[in-house]
C-alpha cells in the first residue's frame, strides 16, 4: 500500500511541475488544462489559487488515472 501511495504523490508532483511551467506562482486564480504527463492520452484540468493559498486542484480526463485535491 505505501508503494502505491508514493506512486500517486510522484504522479501528483509531476503533474504539478507541468502546470507551474505553464503558469508560474502569482498573485491570481487560474482555470486551465494540460496535456496528461501521467498518460500522455487524457487532459488535465486545474484550478490554481495563488491568490488565496496557493493549492492547486487537478483531475484528468483519462479514467484511473490523476486526480487530487489540495
């Protein structure tokens, strides 16, 4: 089990680096989507809210694949 969750915050951290390339830090909310780092098939879209917190919400379109809430 603990492999499997390591997995998933590899997957969480990469797919969040592809994001902040596309949209570095500020002071702003952000509504977008990326092609899927994960599966390279599905898209994800996220929500950025540098203006609050700073959390990014994602989920892509490919079924079982990335899906998270800050």
């Amino acid at each position: 089990m603990s492999e499997e969750i390591d997995e998933i915050v590899e997957w969480v951290k990469i797919t969040q680096k592809a994001i902040r390339d596309k949209h570095p830090e500020g002071d702003k909310f952000v509504i977008d989507k990326i092609e899927c780092p994960i599966c390279k098939t599905g898209e994800v879209r996220f929500i950025i809210s540098d203006h609050a917190n700073g959390h990014i919400h994602g989920h892509c379109s490919t079924e079982n694949c990335i899906s998270w809430m800050e």
